[in-house]
C-alpha cells in the first residue's frame, strides 16, 4: 500500500443500521442535471417529507438508467438512490454520498416508469436493479420498490456493499431475486482503508442471503496498489467461495471516470495518479477466483460503480 | 390478362440443353401475369435451422477478392478516383464485357470495362459531370461536353429553368440542402428479380400490351407521357439483352439453374447502375427468390453448399466496387461515396410465415468470408417472430461487423406488404409495384430561428423570407408565441420545399428517365414524395427549452438574434421523457400535416422521413446557435437521434423517445444511430447475442 494514500476518508458521522434515522437528510429541491429526467419530483414539504421517507413512500433518489449488460442481467432500470455510508477511495459516484443531494422522487413514479419497460425486461431478460449510493440506506423505499416490482412480475436486483445488511428485513429479501455484493476487501485492515468502514457486516450479510437462498453475484474493484495484493484478493475468492448461492464473481477494473466528480464535488481524491489494472493484472485476478472453483466473469471494459 | 408464355428449352452457345427454367416451381398466378411476390410465396422454404450450414469462402473467392483489393481498392483509397471514361456517356449497353481477372468468372458484369471505373452519366446536368472529371485530375471531351450544354437538354438545365426565386433564395441560405437537381435522385428499385424469373422477352411482350392497351384512347399530357415512358422502357429491355449477349448470356429467356438466376438478376440492377447514377441503387429483396433457385439445384446436385455460397459472394463482391462519378461537394453531402445497394432480407410473409431462407443466412455469411463493408447495405426486417437461429446470427454478425441494419418488419408490413424492400436507408417500397420521389431534406432547425428572426438568416443577417415579424423585444421567449411563428414559418418553408421537389421531378422524369429502373415495375404505380427534415433533437430540445427554462434573445446590434441566454433546466429529448418527447412527436405531425396539404406533383403521395444519417455537418455548418445551446457551426446529430450527450438515461431511453414519433407522420422512415461496444453488450459472446437480440426484440412501444 503506497504511504501516501489516506488511512481513511472521513466517514459520515452517523450511518450504520441502528442509527440511520438520524443520518436521514431529506432532499431539499430539485438539482441541476438530468438525473431524474422524466420522474416527476416531489413537491411534498419538509415534515411531510420526512415522514413519507420513513414510510418508503418518497426517496432519494440520485438518477435512473436503462442499461445493458452491467447491473445485472439483460437490459435492467437502474435507480441510484442517493445516500451511502461507505467512502470508498476509488467510489466513481461521490455524488451520491449525501442523501440530501438527491431529489424526493415517489416510489410510485419509480414504479410507473418501470411498468413501461416490463416488455424490455421480458425480451432481454432484465428487469431493477437498485443501486446508490447504498441502496439500503432507504430501506422501506427500496421495500416498496422491490415489492412494487415483483407484482408486477419483473426481476429484482440488489447492487450493494451489505454494509447495511442488517437494515435488510426478511419480507423485504422475499422481493429480492439477485443481489450484486461488493467485497470491497478481503481482510478487515484494507476494507478500512478502502471503505472507512468495517467488512464484517457485508460477510454477514452474504451468509444470510446464501441462507435465503438467493442469488448473489459478488463484485470486486480491482485497484492497483489499493485492493490488488494477491493476498487479499485470496481472502476475497475466500469470502466469496463461503457464499452458498454465489452464482458469478465480476472482477471490475479501476478506471478513472470519476476524477471529475471529486474535483466538482471539492473533495480530495487519493487516486489521481493511479492508473487502471492492464489486461494481465486483471486477467491474474481473475485467475485467483478461478483456482477456487469460482465463475468468473466481469467485464475488462465493465464499469465499476 | 394473357399469359406470359414460358420459354422453350433451346440449345445455347455451350451447347448443353438449357433445363426447363421453371422445371418443378409449383403453379401459379406468377405464370399468367408479372408475379414475383405470388412466385416466392408458393415457392420458397422458409429455414428455421442455425447458420451450423453455411461454408467459408472458396479459393477462387479469396484471390478475387484479394486482386481486387491490391489491384483497385488500394489504388481507389490512394487517388479517390480510380479511373473515368470521359468518351463514352453511359447506358445499359454503352460498355463491352470487362472482368476484375481470370477468376471473374462467377457472376460477371462490371460498370465499365475495368473496375472501379467510372463512367459519366450526363443527362442529370453537364456541369456536375465536368466538375467530377476534373477533380478526377482528367480533361472531360470537347465534344461530349458540346452534346450535353447545346444540343441536349439535361435535368439539372430544365430544373433551373423553372425554379422560381423563393426556390433560390431558400436553396441559398441553406433552408433546402442537398436537392437532386444536379444528381440522379435515386430512390427506385426495379424488380430485378423479374428478368431471372420470365426473361427480358416475356417483360418487352407484357410492357408492349401494356402500352398499346391505351392505344385507342384519346391524346391527353398524361396519355403521351404514359406511351413515350413505355417505349423508352421497351428500349432498356431491349438494351439489356444487348448487355447480356456482350457477357454470353441470353437473357430474352428466363433463368434456368441459381447461377443463371443470380446472374441475370445481377444484369437487371447492372443495367440500372449503368444507365442511372441515383443518389441511391438499392438492389430491392432477393433472397428468398434467389433460395428458390438454390433449394432445387441443391435438390438436383447441380451445385453443393459450397456453390451456392460462392455466387452470393460473388454476388457481394460486384456490387461492393458499384462506383459513379461524383464530385467532392456531394462527397461532402454524403459523407462519402454511398451509393446505397440496399439488400432488404428477414421478416414475415402475410401468412405468418417467416420469409428467412439459407440465402438469408448466405447473405449475412459474405460479411464474414470478404470482411466487413458498407455495401450492400444489408437490412433485416427484424420482428420477435423471427426464428431464433436467424436472430442470434444476425446480433452475432451485428457485434462482428457492425455492417447490419434494421427496421420494424411489422410496421413495415401492415403499411406495405411483405414484399417490400427499403430504398436508401430507411424508405420502405414495394418492389416494382411503387417507386419514391427522392426529396433530401428541410432544414427544420434553422426554420425554428427564422421563426424567431422574421425571416432574417441568422448567419448572413439577410432577409431570406418576408412578409414575417420577428419576436419583438428582450423579454424572455414565450412558447406559444414561439409556436406559432415557428407553425407560420413552416408554411412558407414546406412551400417552398415541395415547389422545389415538384419542379425536379418534373424535370428528371423529362430529361433523366428511369427506363431501365422503370421496365421493371408494373405500369401503374405508387409514387411517394419523399419529404425529410434535419434537427429534430435541436427543434425539439430548443422548444422545451423556452417552455421549461427562461430563455432570453441575444440580439447584434440591428437586432438579429444570434444567440441565446437559457437560465433553469429543461427536459431534453432521448430520456424518454414525455414533456420533451411529445414536443419533438408534435413537430413531426405539424410538418406532415403542412405536407398533406400541399398538391404533389403526378399525385404522389406525401411521406416524410427523419433520417439524416449522413449530410449532418453540411447542415450544421450553415445554421446557428439555439436555446437548447447547440453551438452555431456544429454537425446536427443524425436522424431522430438526440443531441450528442443530451440522453443520459442510457440507450435503451433514447430508443423509446423515438418509438414516440408517431410512422404514420413518417412513413419514409426514421431512423437512429447507436454505438454499442460490444463488450457493452455482455461479459461473453453468447451473452452479447442474447442482449442484442433481447434489445431488438422488445420493440421500444411502453406497455401500459
């Protein structure tokens, strides 16, 4: 690890599963950008807001897309819901830290909008994916979401660190057909220095989804100089391989398409001077997957959220 | 209606028996009257299989190829011209046989007698063909160029001739761009397919009747033109024979084995190409007529798989070196040296029955044993009903090659049948039985700041348009206000658009017929005015700009407005956001509206097209800067595409905006450009298909 990287970044005061109440700043307005284009923005006031927040009536939400190939299977609406308690080095969405800049979008908007799509979700084999930031930072929005989209029989998709795992209830894990799991580290030191935060709660997370049986695929960011030591990479298949219902591990390269955000945002980024794996180095993490059985996947050209 | 009388078994120069050509094709209403549709149907096997068939190339197909690409295409990419006859102005007949070299001995025929070699085609205008000659680095001939400015009147003479002064002055400031006053227009398929299946005799004895059934009526303009047109028609025909004989073939007789089918096909759209140097030649819908030919000399060991493939790709490789004499201007409008072989394929018969042969999937496989090229232009009719086989091979090409197109076969075939074929790019037509009056396109954009303008060219400052006001004052833009000049403006810019198209095809069916194009279509058809129009996304995004943002003028100093101060947000068209998709779908349906109301002439009928693929930076470069911030001087983006960057919710979004342009507004067609990578298609090469064929298959219309 280069000395010159930060141990952490600072994390935000309050946003783990007890105290996530209070980490829950509603959106103030609607921002600039094209986030949201198309999903009518809230015009709920401040207490009203807070409340159907907490009701999983209203979100946060940063932006939504209709992707191919990479937040799952098929082409997927990908919503990114704003809000996430990890600062992870290498995070390509820093925008999507604060929950307070997102815009209050209604789950029922989100899910009329995903309606228009239940042909394109059939034909290609996709369907949601909820993203962030952490999805799980809202948890009964993403409750109303993932119940909203399983009635009307469209597949459902977690993208998540598991670090809020435990905000994740059962009811809720019903709706849940797939969950994308970001081991950011394989041992607890790097997951720190990585994410600010604790691995243990995402490897707790996995063994309950592996005990719900449902499907996970894990995601792994492979940075040099940051996650791409040989030994935690083994110690990611390791964690990984533990998981009963792994289906696929997607090695994600680095990239740098985020450096603007940081700067935008005025935040210090730690990996201006880091360049993304090149094939071999991608090509040797996949194979430490491999030597233990797993499938591997993930995309050279993939991009890493 | 009498019968085509079906041609004798006769002896030929090789002295082999020819086999009775429809030997075993099933009977029908095609043998009483010109039928190919009725042919095919009763014919053809449908292949529901996999491409696991199909064979590579054959040496003599790879040293083909190869000479051609060291001998010509090499030398052509070096100079831009390989070569230009400038004695000889072409026609069906106008050249004696040529070959690439001793293997050319598949499917024969070239242009000229070398290939690559251009030939003039004067009656269109002298000046374009001077100004191409020259370019060429060559001196064009005294006396060609005495016939064509003294003695013979050309297109582009008689075009100018009528043009009135709105014509020019929107023709000037570049409202109007890229007409086909001074080139061919294109845009017509002849049913090639017809000389292979009854031979040119049995189509001069059908035209012949067709001309003389008239012959006791009494004179009018419409009668003399219908008779002068089929004689020169019966002329063509009678050329190709000439063309055919040149090469050793007779082609009075129909095709009797696939070689010969594909062959006296190929001759039919050689004569077209010879006599005619349309902005587009598309070659029309072969490969289930051609499949038919192939099944029963398969069946008979006349060929192996191996054959068949072989004529497809020499097929292929003939009209890959198509060339016409062009100048750099129209290179510039073009974007290149197209010429449009359009090769129509997939899709569904009325019976529900898929119209995929082998010889689709032959068609496809020349893409992988010559390489990737852009001609022909090969289109697929795709619909979810196609088989799964022929689907994932055609996204498997598709992410190999990027060479393929596609098209909605449903919408397609509720308006025009299942045997139609696309001229160009996007424009549908029955094949021989309907033909397009090629109209380039509008520049909508910069109607929108003469709107604003009153008329004044943002770019020259000049008064192009009168008897209009400007948006007065430095408030911020109203929309209805904007509206409603932009509605007033359209008036006098679809006027003057359809006058401009009335006089050039009037002029070209005078002085540049058709004939050869022409012989092969029934002798009452459909004609289309094919209206297109250039910067939807500018128009649309620059309406919900002043709708949903605050957009004030900037004015010079004699008040022109030249730019724009846009403060706020606004939806942008390609998010598959209503509130600036509905605008672009309402601008579509006005413009058609004002199109339906305008006479066409010889009772064509209106269509409009969104499809810019290709003049976008010409039309950029002449219009300015817009409230949506689209910079003065910079390429439109093509089609119905949205601005560069202003769809951020992912491909798949863009593609539902522009599923809300409604095709009953644009019935030439619509037409959207995506980029994929392929890896942005899936981690695997099966996965890659799967997405590719899931994201043409879900169609875009939102589900309620």
């Amino acid at each position: 690890m280069p000395a010159t990287l930060p141990d952490r970044l600072a994390a935000p005061a309050a946003a783990d599963a007890t105290t996530l109440d209070q980490g829950f700043a509603a959106p103030s307005g609607r921002r600039s950008g094209a986030g949201t284009a198309a999903l009518a923005v809230s015009e709920a006031q401040r207490s009203e807001r807070l409340a159907r927040m907490r009701a999983g009536e209203l979100g946060s939400v940063h932006s939504w897309e209709l992707v191919t190939a990479v937040d799952g299977p098929g082409t997927r609406m990908t919503v990114f819901l704003a809000g996430c308690p990890l600062r992870c080095l290498y995070c390509h969405n820093p925008d999507t830290w604060q929950m307070r800049a997102g815009e209050p979008i209604e789950a029922q908007e989100i899910l009329a909008r995903l309606r228009r799509y239940r042909k394109v979700f059939a034909a290609t084999g996709g369907g949601l994916t909820l993203s962030g930031g952490e999805v799980l930072m809202q948890p009964a929005f993403a409750a109303r979401l993932l119940a909203g989209a399983k009635a009307m029989g469209v597949h459902t998709c977690l993208d998540t660190s598991g670090y809020l795992g435990a905000a994740c209830t059962d009811e809720m894990l019903d709706d849940v057909d797939l969950v994308l799991l970001d081991i950011k580290a394989g041992d607890e030191q790097t997951h720190r220095r990585v994410t600010g935060r604790p691995l243990a709660p995402t490897l707790a997370f996995g063994q309950r989804l592996a005990a719900a049986g449902i499907r996970v695929w894990v995601r792994f960011v492979l940075v040099p100089g940051v996650t791409d030591d040989p030994d935690n990479i083994r110690k990611v298949a390791e964690h990984a391989a533990a998981i009963g219902t792994l289906e696929r591990v997607e090695v994600l390269p680095f990239h740098q398409m985020g450096r603007d955000k940081w700067d935008a945002l005025g935040l210090d980024y730690a990996l201006t001077d880091v360049a993304p794996p090149t094939d071999e180095q991608w090509s040797a993490a996949c194979e430490q997957f491999r030597r233990l059985g797993l499938p591997v996947g993930g995309n050279p050209a993939g991009v890493s959220r | 209606m009498s019968t085509i009388s079906q041609a004798p078994s006769t002896t030929t120069a090789h002295l082999e028996p020819v086999p009775d050509p429809w030997r075993g094709f099933p009977t029908g209403s095609w043998q009483e009257r010109v039928d190919v549709r009725d042919f095919i149907q009763r014919s053809y096997t449908p292949y529901l299989g996999d491409a696991e068939f199909l064979a590579g190339a054959t040496p003599k197909t790879r040293r083909l190829w190869q000479t051609l690409e060291r001998d010509y295409l090499s030398v052509e990419r070096e100079r831009r011209v390989y070569d230009v006859d400038t004695a000889t102005p072409s026609d069906v007949d106008a050249f004696g046989a040529g070959y690439i070299s001793d293997d050319d001995d598949v499917i024969v025929g070239l242009q000229t007698d070398t290939p690559l070699k251009r030939a003039m085609m004067p009656a269109g205008g002298w000046r374009m063909v001077e100004t191409a000659i020259r370019e060429a680095g060559k001196e064009p001939d005294p006396d060609i160029k005495r016939i064509f400015t003294r003695y013979r009147k050309t297109h582009n003479e008689a075009v100018f001739d009528i043009y009135t002064p709105r014509v020019r002055a929107a023709r000037s400031a570049h409202v109007i761009t890229g007409l086909p006053d001074s080139y061919g227009r294109g845009r017509i398929i002849g049913d090639y397919r017809r000389v292979a299946l009854y031979g040119v005799d049995a189509l001069i004895e059908d035209k012949k009747r067709a001309k003389d059934a008239v012959a006791d009526q009494p004179f009018s303009e419409h009668w003399a033109r219908y008779r002068e047109e089929h004689a020169e028609q019966i002329k063509a025909l009678t050329k190709l024979k000439v063309l055919g004989a040149q090469y050793g073939f007779d082609l009075a007789r129909p095709a009797a084995t696939a070689q010969e089918a594909v062959q006296w096909t190929y001759l039919a759209y050689l004569g077209a190409v010879r006599s005619q140097d349309g902005a587009a030649m598309s070659i029309g819908r072969l490969s289930g007529f051609l499949d038919v030919y192939m099944e029963r000399d398969l069946a008979e060991a006349r060929i192996t798989e191996t054959d068949a493939q072989e004529l497809i790709d020499a097929l292929v490789i003939k009209l890959r070196i198509v060339r016409f004499l062009r100048t750099e201007d129209y290179d510039q409008i073009f974007s290149g040296d197209p010429y449009w072989a359009t090769w129509t394929d997939g899709g569904l018969g009325d019976d529900g029955r898929t119209l995929v042969t082998k010889t689709s999937f032959r068609l496809l496989q020349t893409l992988r044993n010559l390489g990737p090229a852009p001609e022909p232009n090969i289109t697929i009719y795709w619909d979810e009903q196609l088989p799964d086989g022929y689907k994932r091979f055609c996204a498997a090409i598709s992410i190999e090659t990027s060479a393929i197109q596609y098209e909605s076969d449903a919408q397609i075939r509720e308006r025009w049948g299942d045997d139609s074929a696309i001229a160009c790019c996007v424009s549908p037509m029955r094949v021989g039985k309907q033909m397009q009056f090629f109209g380039a396109r509008v520049n909508l954009a910069k109607a929108l700041l003469y709107a604003i303008n009153g008329g004044r060219d943002e770019v020259t400052g000049a008064q192009v348009v009168t008897g209009h006001a400007p948006v007065p004052g430095d408030a911020p833009l109203d929309f209805d206000e904007v509206w409603a000049r932009f509605e007033d403006m359209l008036d006098w810019v679809i006027g003057t658009y359809v006058e401009a198209l009335n006089i050039i095809h009037y002029s070209h069916d005078r002085y540049a017929y058709e004939a050869m194009e022409m012989a092969l279509h029934d002798s009452e058809i459909v004609r289309t005015m094919g209206c297109g129009i250039a910067g939807l996304s500018i128009v649309a995004d620059s309406l919900a700009a002043i709708r949903y943002a605050t957009v004030t003028p900037v004015r010079t100093d004699d008040g022109l407005v030249t730019d724009y101060l846009t403060e706020g947000d606004f939806p942008r068209y390609g998010n598959d956001d209503d509130r600036a998709d509905d605008i672009a779908a309402t601008v579509v349906h006005t413009v058609m509206e004002k199109l339906r109301a305008i006479p066409m002439y010889r009772d064509a009928i209106p269509t409009q097209s969104v499809l810019t693929i290709t003049s976008n930076v010409v039309y950029g470069r002449s219009t300015g800067s817009f409230p949506c911030g689209h910079r003065a001087g910079t390429p439109f983006a093509p089609g119905a595409n949205p601005t560069n960057g202003a769809d951020t919710h992912g491909m798949v979004a863009s593609m539902f905006s522009v599923g809300k342009l409604d095709y009953v507004d644009a019935l030439d067609g619509i037409s959207l450009t995506n980029t994929i990578t392929p890896a942005g298609l899936g981690r695997t090469p099966a996965e890659r298909v799967t997405n590719l064929v899931g994201i043409l298959d879900a169609g875009f219309a939102p589900q309620d």
